[in-house]
C-alpha cells in the first residue's frame, strides 16, 4: 500500500486531507506528534495517550541510543514493545540533538563524532550507522542524519550543510535500501536544509527529491528564526514537493503556526511545546494561554479551559491546578501537560474535520483571528533549543 | 444510620467484616486509605484511584491549613469539591505534623503554637480551632487534636500527654457537638495515646471512651518503636474498644503488618509507604519487594509483579520502569506509586474476601508466610517521619 494516501485537497487552500499508511495502523493527517524523547511523553502514559486520541507517537534516536541503549529495546523487541505503544512512532536521526546538546563534537563528511552530555563518552554517528540504530529501534518512519544549521548562519556554512546533508541523504538511502529497512516496513525521509537562503533550499529540496525518499522534512526551523522567516522558507519548499508524499515541518509549532502551516500544504507536526508549557503550568486555549500558577486563578473554580473535554477540564479547577503546582505536587504538571496534548491533538482533528467539510480557508481564519486576539500573546517558540 | 455496621466476626481470629457509612458513601471495611497529604495522593489523579478501587482518601489538615488555605477551600465548596474526589474524606488533626515538621513550637493546655514550615508565620492550633477548620474542609471523619508522644519517651511525659490528649478530646467534643458537626453528616473520633506503657494507654481508651467518640484511633504508633512493641500496645488497647464502632490504627504500615493488625480487629488503615517507596523505586509483591532502579532489572521484560493485573503490571515492564527512574521521567514514579496504591488496596479486597469465606486464620497464615520468605525482608517502617 501507498505510504501517504491524499484523500481531498482543500479547494480554497494548499491543504491537504490524507492518511499515512504504517505496518503500526494508519493515520490520519495533517497530525500531530506527541513527542516522547526519552521512550516517554513527559508526565504522561500511553493509555493517557491513547486517551487522548494520539495516533503516533516521535521518539529521540540520540537520547535512546546513549540511554537505556540499544541491547536493551533490542531485547525488548523493538521500541513499539519496550515503551508499550503498539501505533506507529517516528524517530529523529539524533543530528539535531548532537548538535543542540553535546559540549564537544566534530563533523567530517563521514559523520559525526561526539561527547555523551550524560557521562562524555565518545560517540560517531555516521549516515549508515544511524539507519542501523533507526532499523533496531524498528520505528516506523525514520529521519536520516542530516546537518541542521543555527541561526544565523553566514552562507557558506549554510551551503555546506545542505552539500553534506545531501552526501549523507545518498548514503542513507544506500544503506536503507541495502540492508532491506523498507521491505521491513519502514519509510525513510530526507531533511530539507538551507538556513534562509532560497536558492539554498531550492538546491536541498530537488537534490533530495532525486533521492525519491518516502516522505520529506523541511528542518533547520524553529531554530530562532523569526516566525516570518520560518514561513518563508515553508512557503519556498513546500510547493516543490511531490503530491503523493507526506509533509513534515520539523518541530513546530504554536497552535497558531500549525494552522497557517496546514493551510500551505503541510501534513505532519511534532513539538514539546504542549509538554513543556504544561510542566511550566502554561495552558493552550482557543481564546489564549492560561497561565495557571498566577495569582489570578488563587480562587478560580472554572476549569483551565471552558471550551475544553478533556479529564483535567472536567474534572479539575484553575484553583486545584494552581494549588498543585505551588505545593510542587507532579499531578499539577501531569494535569496541565495533559490538556495541552490534547488540545493540540483535539486542533489536528478540527483541522481535520474543516478539510473533510471543505472549509478549511474559513477555519483558519477563524482560528486565527480569535487566537491572535488573546491577551498574553503567544511568545516566541524557544521550543526547540535544548531537546 | 449507624455510621459502623458489623457484618461479620471471623470465627478464628479477632478480625471484623464491617462497613463504615458516611454521607459520600459507604466504605467496605477494613480498608486502607491512601493519603493525599496536599489534596492529592502523590503523582496520581482522582481517576487513578478510583480505577484502583480506593473508596476513602486522607487527607492532613496542617498542610491544607497553611497552604491553599480555607478561604481557598471553603470558596470551593470544601475539600471534596476542591480536590474533585465526591467519596468519603478523613482528615487528621494536624497535630502530628505541627509536632514532626515544624522548628518551633509552644505547647500548653490551651493548644499549640507553631512557626509555619513553609514561610515561618506563627500559628495556634487549639481543640476548637482544629475542629473548626474540619469543619470547613467538610471531611467525614475529623480527627481531634492530640499529643503524639515521640519514641523513646520517659513515663511522666508520656503521662503528661495521656493527660491533655483526654483534655482536648473533651473540648473537641463539645466543640463538635456545639458546631453540629455531627448533624451536617461529619463523625469524630478520638486518638489514644499513651507511648509504650500499657496503664497510660489503658488509662488513655478509658477517658476516651467515657466520650463516646464516633470512632477509636491507636495514636502515637509506628513513630520509631520496634514493631514488636507496638503490636503489644495494639494487642492491650484493642480489646477494650467497643464492637459497634470502627477502630483506625494510625500511619500503619507494611503489608504484613496489616494483615497482621486486622487479624487483631483493626479496621482503618492509612501510610504513605506505597507512594513514598513507589517514588522510589521500590514496589510491592506478595514475594518481597521490587527494588526496580536496581541493576538486575536492566533486562527484565517482565512485569513488576507477575501476579498483579494493574495496569502497570499489564502495560509494563521493569526494564522500561527502570529505565524511566534512570533517566528521571516521571512516569516512572507514577507507575511505581499507581501499582503500589493498587497493590495495597487489592491486599484490603483479598482480606475482606477471607473475611466473608470466614478464612482469615488460613489466609493470614499463608500470606506472612510467603511475605516473611521474600528475599530483602522489608525495612525497618519509618514512613511517618516526615509526614
């Protein structure tokens, strides 16, 4: 079966209403990623996630790989088995995180060579080592190693990221093919890279499509770009890319970018925010962010959001949950966290439901105009900077 | 209605079927109850226990007292309403913990005076204030302020608190009585006292019962004695309280030391012990304890405890539960605490289960025998220390 399925285009937008076929079960895009980098979505359990209604979930290659390790998922059969989730799970390459997180690193064309931030042993991720990682992990969809440049960026180090990025994109492919990962069900993207530089991202975008990976990501965003640029840069990729593939724009975003980002052709998202804003007692609204710790809730029986059914919204206060949080209770972070994972997936699936109905131009800006209305407006995604 | 109905005396031992009635429901006894000391039982939600069976929840008036404080509580409706749980409540007087966890205090007839542990602000407890702050969480069984002798203690210390224990229970009483407390649904009981001397505590549950109180307690247990000595202070007090009312042993206690306490007609049971050790790693089987942080468990694809259904058990396994701890994600205390709370109420079920079949000689046998033949024999209890 086709990996990416497009079941309707969205008449008076680029959006697109399909599903993702995986050997794990299908799911229906645009979706979202509940990010677990330690085979863990901060605070919650799969059953809240299946709750929830996740249909997949993003786990970290870097942070696997140095802890528990290999041998042990390998012995549990595979990351689906030894964290318990029997729907499919898409893995990053780890690029990202030897890049973000280690004091020490040193990039050649062959790869990548790196200090653990745990205990500073020596590590080399190569093209072909992490599609063997990538394979024992046995995850679904899974992310090359690639070379994701920080902003700024002068040019050059921009051109030659996207050279490497390539290099390794033909390398990965290679290994993919050679050691059968496709046959075993999985499905390999390629990374667009390029920094802000649009010939850059031209050049990385139709060097990878000559690849033909299954499906392709546009990275190097959210990396402290303004929002307006990381738009750009969207807007000069994704009409490069191929019908029938899926769309993934890496780690982004807030509500409000996932909906504009939806409305230009994107079918998959993955961020901390939700996690992260939670354990922060920060909480997503359609109207804005309610920041629950504040002083302003000390005797606020309503719920965290009016509009909102899920279990901490029915079932808890502004009051209980701030109460929590002063007394550094973990249901406070797990109770907040929760909502904001389920508002985002609750977001995909209005997303959903106005492309199956063919008015998506009209919820957007419906969307948008009450989001962007909100006190405390959303601040800038640092989202990314320490996963 | 009688708020402690009897429904059967085990034939070979001194245990008792029961059921406590309160105005938020029945409670099938002898029961345990997990404690919420801040309004919430630690990194677990009011649907986790109710999935786990938990009929009653604990909760300690010092800590709720100081912080979010009665308006905040009162303003909700009470503590059922603020901590969302409509089952029945029992809070405890405060008393314990002005006495365990404060710096500074000044203890007279009138009551206790004591610097917050939270922010140094003085306060003064007394019978009526304790009373009068139950009131306003509207638990269903309040506790009176008592005085808790430590361990070791000399006699005439001991004697002194027996002495105004019985002076604060008489005010608490008329307080109660005066208040109406009893007619808007609440029950009292009283704490005796009296260290490990059995004329003090023999002296203490006869003032005490001359009260009438709604409920017995054995106070002033499990602070630091040998486990030995306080069964004997069980085994003297025990049987002079009256069949028709419900028999809490306070802070108690390990699994084995519960079976052991009912078998002796003890009915109410609470400890922090399954979330305290849950937090750390440390679970409960009927074959020992599962230290799951511990090496061994690296590997370990099995569940926590084989013969448990909790959805931790069915979901998990101690290599993904250690791996969790090691990588300090809060899920993995989560599922340590639920499966441990499960653990502990299921062990209440399978008493009350003997308990109708008239088994409870026979299943008490068979239970301390094979706890008693784990491998890392419990520790020594000192889970009240810091409550």
């Amino acid at each position: 079966m086709q990996f990416y399925q497009l079941l309707k285009s969205s008449s008076d937008t680029k959006a697109r209403r399909g599903v993702v076929h995986t050997t794990h079960g299908d799911i229906q895009a645009p979706f979202f990623m509940p990010v677990g980098t330690r085979a863990t979505v901060k605070t919650l359990s799969q059953e809240d996630l299946h709750a929830a209604g996740a249909e997949v979930e993003l786990s970290n290659t870097y942070h696997l790989y140095l802890r528990p390790g290999l041998e042990i998922i390998g012995g549990a059969g595979g990351l689906h088995r030894f964290m318990s989730w029997p729907k499919p799970i898409l893995t990053d390459s780890g690029g990202y995180q030897v890049f973000s997180l280690t004091d020490w690193r040193k990039l050649t064309d062959e790869g990548v060579e790196f200090q653990s931030h745990l205990d500073g042993s020596r590590h080399m991720l190569t093209p072909e080592k992490v599609m063997d990682i990538e394979r024992a992990l046995g995850s679904d969809m899974v992310m090359p190693l690639d070379e994701c440049s920080p902003y700024p960026c002068e040019y050059e180090p921009a051109q030659e990221a996207v050279r490497r990025t390539t290099l390794w994109a033909r390398r990965t492919v290679e290994h993919f093919r050679r050691t059968g990962m496709g046959e075993g069900g999985q499905r390999l993207f390629s990374i667009v890279q390029g920094s802000v530089y649009r010939d850059l991202r031209e050049r990385s975008a139709r060097e990878l499509l000559a690849l033909n990976t299954d499906g392709y990501a546009i990275g190097g965003v959210s990396v402290g770009e303004p929002v307006k640029e990381m738009f750009e840069v969207l807007s000069w990729v994704v009409d490069m890319l191929p019908e029938d593939k899926p769309r993934y724009f890496m780690g982004i975003g807030m509500p409000d970018q996932i909906v504009r980002a939806v409305g230009m052709g994107i079918d998959m998202f993955d961020t901390v925010i939700p996690t992260r804003y939670g354990r922060y007692g920060t909480c997503f609204t359609d109207r804005g962010q309610v920041v629950v710790r504040n002083g302003q809730f000390k005797a606020d029986f309503g719920p965290l959001d009016p509009e909102c059914d899920c279990p901490t919204c029915r079932n808890y206060s502004r009051a209980y949950i701030r109460h929590l949080f002063n007394a550094g209770e973990v249901l406070g972070l797990r109770l907040a966290a929760y909502h904001n994972v389920y508002y985002y997936l609750k977001l995909m699936r209005r997303i959903r439901q106005a492309l199956d109905e063919d008015r998506y131009a009209e919820f957007a800006q419906e969307f948008l105009a009450r989001y962007a209305a909100q006190d405390g407006a959303a601040p800038e995604d640092k989202s990314r900077a320490k996963t």
